[in-house]
C-alpha cells in the first residue's frame, strides 16, 4: 500500500470518574487524514485548516509519532501527511489524540499491518506528549479500537476493550479553549482517602454497568469527586448544563477530556437532541458560540475510507 485515506473520530477521555483510564470514541465531529509513504526518508506534514498548527515535524503531533516510528523501527522510507482536521484543537475532543492515533494507525497500513493495536498505541503516545507535555492514552485507545477502552496500564500497555452499550452521546463544545496542559496543572497533588474510595466505587459501578448494560448503574456512577470540581471552574455554566441535562432525562455526563466541551449520555435520541439544543441555548445566553454533537458509541474507531 502507498497510500491511505483514514477517518480518524473524535474521543471522549475519562467518562467522568476515570481520570486518564477510561475513553469512548464517537462518530462526530472527526478529521480525514490522508498519508503516502515516500522514497525518501523524509517526513512531510500539511494542515488544509486554519488552526495554525505546526508543520515542522517535530513541532507537530502526527509528525512526532511518524519520527519515532522512523527511529524505532530503523526505516529508510518517510512519509507524507495531509491533515484535514475538524476536530478543534482545545476542544477537550481528542484533537491532539486524533492525529497521533491517525498517524500510528496510517503508518501501519502502508507498512503492512506490522503493529499491533498496543504498539500503535505506544507509538501515539510520543504525540500526545508533545501535546500536552504527558503520555496520556485515554483519548489514543479508543481512537484505534473504537468503542469503549479501559486502560488498566500505560506502562506496559495493558488494553481492556469494553462493552458499547446502546447509548446516545451529546456532546457540546463551546468556542473557548482549554489547554490540556493547563487543566493538568490545576489538578490536586494529593488527595483524601475518602474521596479516592468513592472514586474507585464510582469507576468500579461504571465498568459494571457498561458490561452489562445496566443504564441505572452507569448513570448512578457517572460522579467525579475528584477532577471535576477543579476543572468544572475552567469552563462557562458548566453546573448549569448539567443540572438541566438531567433534568432532561440524561443518565448523566461531565467535562470531556479536559475541557471545555461537556457530554451527557442518554437512553434514546429525543433526549440527546433536546438536551443539545438546551446546551446551546445556554452558550446563547453569555454570547458565547458553541457546536453541539449527537452520536452513538463508535464501535469501530479509526476507518480506511480510500487507499
């Protein structure tokens, strides 16, 4: 293969309780990436968006990964990279994690399938680094499994895809941007033992509950006593879209990622769509612009779209 074409989705890091362990991918907003393998060793990245993101190689996410895939695995071919992206950068998306993942996972096909998922994960990582200054996977694992990931370990990589269970997404992103190592660094150091049990309760109940499908028991563990509370004063009227969202019905939902976009899952698309609106109608009231997104669990992650 000399070329590919990827659909690349965005991801929902966390789901609430599950600080940098748990990720869902979604089917909207997503980037198209389009990679060619090279005669040359070199490396050649190109943004057609108006983001403003690097293209010097190493300055840029895709083009961190395709250098460490380069170095690790002694090649003497380079690449090149069209980067279409939708996904906004500071979204709290999975910008950044969608053209590490699309840059593994391309690599990968015009190499001939010679990486498992969990190497292309590891590769990923090195971009996510670059991003947000932490190999955080969260985001990266859904992306290339699709569905709903658990990462019991980053270091080996240890990957439990889980259960998707038949649940709508709503996802609202308003036009203010967090930086994800900026809502890193107001994290707590330490915390009490109190509210590390009812965390670990909490992400226990909600493993369970998407296993088996048991809505109650997601919606009862979708609480974050931990991350939330800090990161929730990064981001305009956040109580107040979640306190409507479930009295619209949502099982319930938090910051995704780290910010500003929030997400609520529901039972059924009435609810998801009525609470988008909702959500956008609050945005309206600070003039603040936002976009909001209604999805179900992409159970697929990345996608060939042409080679």
């Amino acid at each position: 293969m000399k070329k590919v074409k990827l659909k690349v989705p965005a991801t929902i890091a966390n789901l609430v309780c599950g600080f940098d362990i748990l990720g869902m991918a979604i089917h909207e907003p997503f980037d198209v990436m389009e990679l060619k393998l090279l005669e040359t060793s070199e490396i050649i990245i190109r943004h057609t968006d108006d983001f403003g993101l690097p293209e010097e190689t190493s300055e840029n996410v895709a083009g961190k990964v395709l250098l460490k895939i380069q170095e690790e695995l002694h090649l003497k071919n380079g690449f090149e990279v069209i980067i279409h992206k939708k996904i906004k950068p500071g979204s709290g998306l999975g910008s950044s994690a969608a053209s590490a993942a699309g840059a593994a996972f391309g690599a990968n096909c015009l190499l001939g399938n010679i990486l498992s998922k969990e190497e292309m994960i590891y590769f990923a990582m090195f971009g996510e680094e670059l991003a947000s200054g932490v190999k955080h996977a969260d985001n990266i694992t859904p992306c290339i499994f699709g569905g709903i990931t658990l990462i019991k370990s980053s270091n080996p990589i240890d990957i439990i895809p889980l259960n998707s269970p038949d649940l709508f997404v709503t996802a609202v992103h308003p036009q203010i941007e967090v930086k994800t190592s900026d809502a890193r660094q107001i994290l707590k150091k330490n915390i009490l033992l109190k509210d590390a049990i009812e965390q670990w309760g909490n992400i226990a109940g909600l493993v369970a509950g998407i296993q088996n499908n048991d809505f109650g028991l997601i919606g009862r563990s979708l609480k974050d006593v931990i991350v939330e509370p800090v990161r929730s004063l990064l981001i305009p009227k956040f109580n107040e879209i979640k306190e409507k969202s479930l009295g619209l019905g949502a099982l319930g939902g938090g910051i995704s990622g780290s910010g500003p976009s929030v997400f609520m899952l529901s039972e059924n698309e009435k609810i998801s769509y009525e609470i988008a609106e909702m959500m956008k109608s609050v945005y309206r009231t600070i003039d603040i612009e936002s976009f909001a997104y209604v999805s179900k669990v992409n159970p697929k992650g990345i996608e060939i779209i042409e080679e």
